[in-house]
C-alpha cells in the first residue's frame, strides 16, 4: 500500500517542528558557549531567513492545496502562523544579543547602490579631523557644484538635540548630519550618523540638506517630493533585498534587517510612548488587533453550530427526541464571574483624548485564544481616573456593554486554562485625528488550581501586569515595583499602589444553568443574554435538526432569524434593544404559556421580526463604530424612538408584534435583499 500523500500544511508544520528544534540546540550551545559568537550568529541569521520562507509560503496556502478535506483548516494555519511569529520574534533577540556593538558590517537593509555610498561617507570619515565646518564648508561646496542627487537626498540635517529612550534609538545633537536608510509612514526614520551608529529618530527633528541655516527656498519647497521620491527608492531596495536573500540563503545578514522590519510596523502607540505620552507599559491592544483582523474571535462566529470532524453532523447541537428541545451538554469548564473594579490604572498623558475605557477578556491557555472576545466598557469617576467601575447602578436594564455579569463556557482541556483579561483605551490623538486602542495591562485568572480541581468561589484580586500577554515581569508604569518593603506600613502603602483587578467567581440558579447547558460548547457573553441566546439555539436546532429533509441536505434555509441574530451579538445596543422589548412580551405571558416552548418560539419570532430585525435594515440607523460618541448617540436616539413608537403601537393593538410595521409609510427601509432572509449553514458552520 502506497504511503500517505502529505498536505502542504502539515509539511509547512514539520518545517516549523524543524526550525524550533534548531532554534533550541542554538540556544543550548550559546548558554554553555559551545560555539563560538560569529558563528552562533550566522546559525541564527539562517534560522531568520528559512523561517521567514516558511512564514511566506505558508501565508499562500489555502483549502485548495490540500490534495484531502482538513477538519479546522484556518484555526491549524493560524496556529502555525503564530507559532512561526514567536519564533522570528524570539530569533531577533538572540540575534540583536549575539550582534557586536556598533555599526552592522554587513548592512542587509541596503542595496548595493547604498554599500557604495556607506564606502565613499567612510573614505570621507577618515578626512574630518580638522573640524566640523571643514565638514559644512565642502559639503555646501559640493552641493553648489552639482544638483541634488538620490544620495544627496539621503542627507538630513539634525534641528534639535533628541535623546533615545528606547532600545533601537539613535540620539542625536543638534547641527549633526545624518544619513536616512530608511522611511517610514509614521515619522520614525532609521538614520546613521557619522559614527555609523545607527537608530530611529523623528523626522519632525530633521531637515533635508547638510546645513541649518540654508534658506534655499526651493529646497524647503521640494520636501515632500524629496521625501516621496526616497520612499519610493527604499520600496525599490527593499524589493532587490529580498530577492537577494532568496538567491543568497546561505549568506549572513546584519540584524538591521529585522529592525527595519519592525519600523514599518510603528503605530501610533510606539510614537507617543516615545514621546512619553502614555507609561512605558503601555503597548498596542493585542485582542482589539485579533477582533479587527477577521471574524474568527467575535461572538457572531462562536454562536454558530459546529461541524463534526466528517462534516455530515453536529458536534455541539443535538435535539431531545422525547421533549423536542435542545440537548443539555457538559462542558469541561463553565464558570460565572463578576467584574468588579480596577485600582491603579494610570492614565494617557497629554496630547491624547480618551474615547473609551474597557476590558477585553477571553478563553486563554497561555498561548492562544480559545473562545471569543468580549468587550465590558468601565466607568470612572473624573475625580479618580484611576479607579475604574463596572456594572453601575442605574435605572432601567443595564446597556449590555456595561454589564460585568459574565460567564464562559470552554471545552478546552489545556491545565493552563483560565481568562485572559485586557485593560485598554480607545483615544484619539488632538493634534493629527487619528484613532488607535491601546492595553493598559493584562492580568490572568487561571480556572483550577495545581491540583486540576476548579477554582473556589470568590473574589481575586488579580495583579495587572504591563506588556503584552506574551511578554514576562513587565511593571504597567516604571516608579512602581513590587518589593517587599521592610516596615509593616511601607507594605500597606505599597499594596494600595498596586494596579489590581477585582473579579468574583460566583455561581448561578438552576434556571440560568439550564439556559447555559444548551449554549455552544465554547462561548463567552454576558449573562443577562443567557435567554435570549437559549432561543436562538432552540430555533436554530429546529431549522438544522428537524426542518431539513435529510441531514446531508445543505440547502438555503429560509429563515431572517437565523441569518441575522448573530449580528445583534457585535451590536449590543441592538441586543439590549431586543432584551428589552422581549421582556415586556414576557411580563404580558402567563405561567403557562412561558412553560409552553411552542409558544415562546412563535412569540420571539414575532418580536424579533418587529423591532430588531427592522433597526438592522433601518436606513436611519448609523452604522455601528465602536467608541464614536456621535454615532452611539445618534443609534440610541433612532433605536429608543423607535422603540416607544412599537410599544404604543403594541398598547393600541393589544399584540407583542406584527407585520404591521413594513408596510407602515411613517418608517422607511433599506431596499431589500435576499440574504436577509437566507440562512447559508455552509458558509457560517464553524
């Protein structure tokens, strides 16, 4: 019998089982220096460009390639992604350890036009020991000479004295000349001084040319296409780099090539921590950056029914022949907590408007995400901004995304189980309008204890640590450390500095955990939604389970229900729209038809179809941007009018719901479409 044809993911896997068992004899044989530094060098430079081979091929991988189906395609292709991302990561910091001080010898993020330049700039190092008008008086005589050429372009004069505060900073003095090898879009340019060291410094303390005082106006007038015309240089160079490094993968490169990677990566977030506008903890929102790169982590995709491994069935929704509702199922981990409060957030500095404080939190074993993401904003007092609050008193049904009452259902069996929890902040920046999110810290509440048995209930205080997830003993702000002070008052001080988050693990009736056994195998929510995702469930296994002629049937269902409730779970202001309304059709039920399930279904049908299902294709509804005060504002005032117009509507008729509202003139909608009512299982099946 002929051997099992492998698919290009797993040989791609093997690759990356390859290029870790490398990475880990390297570092052996650096710890117990069993090699010598140039060559531990080289090893690690070949380890950068095979696995940034592999990375690149992998990424050009699709379902298509596969010569057999491949159960959780994108989920495997994602892990190895991110295996091969941790990998190049930690290859960049053996590498920038093993580096000498100083210029690179061999500048991998130059081209061979550039080598020259770096020659003919040394041959002129070598002639400057006079002084530094010597140095003025000849270059304005050669600028005088000849016009501005593309390498005269790569000269900067220095305006301001900056000194680096990072690592990968280059400090520089006013009146210096610099030599710009690389461009970015957010104004940190990678610069090389007369030394040749080389770093990053902003362009705003940089001017073209080789002198202060030049008054050329035409030159002052010409920076923005001088700038252009550099950009479009370095794309060049950077496109003959890389295949130089294809052609050439046994030769060594300098680690500036990893730097200038990570240059066009900056964001506004690495540009105002250099400007000490927010604390040195502060980093890039990790979760904000995973909900914003697909679906895979939002509730909408984890409330959909999974697939079993042969595609033919389900995995997590079966039906109860005997009672026709949805089977209970027990998860490994099913937890109900609380958000309580935040001590010790600190706060942006100037020059930054906060739009929103929240805490993004999930399903996390210590390497990845296991559920979705879900999004609990704070409140807080001006008064102590650095105290944040969740769940307020207020009247009325509290706005879903102020609710910290959560739960989560995980069927992981990781021993490193637990929830990951994200402080952050969505800001604008005053001067230039742009928006970003940034983690104010991370903390971790791990689900068992050492000896696998579940948590106790009760409240934890959770200490918030700086960084990202995957970055260890990193302080949110630099004053603040956790020593052990030697006086029983200095301790007492310093533990009411700490930055904590307070969370109580609770436990809940037996209705909501009857409400919670019928939910996905993996979700994460709020707990005042448990009903309302209990009747999707029930209708969605009604439509899959009995409905459909045979189970291998994957036709179009009709059904606006099940094709647009799971946009309501990355809207909450339209879930609470729809909680609200459903609960003044519950108080007009009476005990018997609230035990009748027949007849709740009818009556949710209705009321969907009534209020949100009519928002959703409302043209007067904005649509939904998280943290946009005028658009919250603008879809609160269209939802709650409308609203009150359905509830009169409701008192004159004496009815929960009806059609009658598509036909009325007083309210418009969108053109119709037919995937509003089309319920697609092949294409949402997870």
């Amino acid at each position: 019998m002929p051997p099992k044809r492998k698919g290009p993911l797993q040989l791609v896997q093997r690759e990356v089982d390859d290029i870790t068992k490398q990475f880990d004899s390297l570092v052996k044989d650096v710890q117990t220096q069993d090699v010598s530094t140039e060559k531990a060098l080289q090893r690690c430079q070949e380890l950068q460009i095979s696995a940034e081979k592999t990375l690149k091929s992998l990424k050009k991988l699709g379902k298509a390639d596969e010569p057999a189906p491949v159960g959780n395609y994108d989920q495997r292709k994602q892990e190895q992604e991110r295996r091969l991302q941790d990998m190049l990561e930690r290859i960049d910091t053996l590498s920038l350890k093993l580096s000498p001080p100083g210029p690179s010898s061999a500048a991998g993020d130059v081209s061979k036009k550039d080598s020259e330049e770096d020659d003919d700039d040394e041959d002129d190092d070598d002639d400057e020991d006079s002084s530094d008008d010597d140095v003025d008086d000849d270059e304005d005589e050669r600028r005088a000479a000849k016009p501005p050429s593309q390498s005269s372009l790569r000269v900067y004069t220095v305006l301001s004295d900056f000194k680096g505060e990072q690592e990968g900073d280059l400090s520089v003095q006013r009146g210096e000349v610099l030599r710009i090898i690389r461009t970015t879009a957010d104004g940190w340019w990678l610069a090389q001084d007369s030394k040749g060291n080389r770093g990053v410094v902003p362009k705003t303390y940089l001017k073209i040319g080789s002198g202060i005082d030049d008054n050329d106006d035409d030159e002052d007038g010409d920076d923005d296409e001088n700038e252009e015309e550099l950009e479009q240089e370095e794309e060049q160079d950077d496109e003959e780099l890389s295949d130089d490094k294809e052609k050439q993968s046994g030769a060594s490169y300098s680690n500036w090539g990893t730097v200038r990677k990570a240059l066009t990566e900056i964001d506004a977030t690495d540009v105002l921590s250099a400007m000490g506008a927010i604390p040195s903890g502060f980093r890039p929102s990790t979760l904000n950056k995973l909900l914003v790169e697909g679906s895979t982590y939002r509730g909408s995709h984890c409330i959909q029914p999974e697939l079993s491994p042969s595609k033919l069935s389900f995995s997590d929704l079966f039906l109860d022949p005997d009672t026709g509702r949805v089977r209970a199922r027990q998860v490994r981990t099913c937890v109900c907590f609380t958000l309580w409060s935040c001590r010790m957030i600190p706060t942006p500095g100037v020059g930054v408007q906060v739009l929103s404080r929240h805490i993004r939190f999930c399903a996390f074993d210590g390497t990845q995400v296991l559920s979705n993401i879900h999004t609990v904003r704070a409140t807080y007092n001006s008064k102590s901004p650095k105290t944040w609050s969740f769940s307020p008193r207020m009247t009325g049904i509290l706005p879903t995304f102020l609710d910290g009452d959560c739960f989560l259902r995980c069927n992981s069996a990781s021993p490193d189980l637990g929830i990951l929890f994200e402080l952050g902040v969505t800001f604008i920046r005053n001067s230039t309008g742009e928006r970003g999110d940034l983690s104010c810290g991370w903390a971790f509440l791990k689900l068992t204890d050492d000896t696998g048995n579940p948590i106790p209930n009760r409240t934890y205080e959770l200490p918030v640590n700086g960084g990202t997830p995957y970055e260890k003993d990193v302080e949110v702000e630099a004053s603040v450390t956790r020593g052990s002070p030697a006086g029983v008052f200095q301790q007492m001080l310093q533990a009411r500095r700490q930055h904590k988050l307070i969370v109580k693990v609770k436990s809940v009736n037996s209705r909501t955990r009857t409400q919670l056994s019928v939910l996905p195998d993996t979700l994460l929510h709020c707990l005042s939604c448990v009903h309302l995702l209990a009747l999707h469930r029930q209708l969605l296994a009604d439509a899959l389970l009995m409905d459909r002629p045979t189970m291998q049937n994957a036709d179009l269902i009709c059904s606006p229900i099940l094709s647009t409730f799971p946009v309501l779970l990355d809207q909450p202001d339209l879930l609470d729209a729809l909680r609200n309304v459903w609960l003044d059709a519950e108080t007009n039920m009476s005990r018997a038809q609230k035990r009748d399930l027949s007849y709740l279904k009818r009556e949710f049908a209705k009321v969907y179809m009534s209020s949100v299902y009519f928002l959703l294709h409302s043209p007067s509804l904005p649509r939904h941007r998280w943290a946009d005060p005028a658009t919250e504002e603008q879809r609160a005032r269209v939802i709650y009018a409308y609203l009150d117009t359905l509830k009169h509507t409701q008192h004159t008729s004496g009815q929960s719901g009806g059609p009658e509202v598509f036909v009325d003139p007083m309210h418009q909608h969108l053109a119709f479409d037919i995937t509003e009512l089309t319920f697609d299982l092949l294409n949402v099946a997870r």
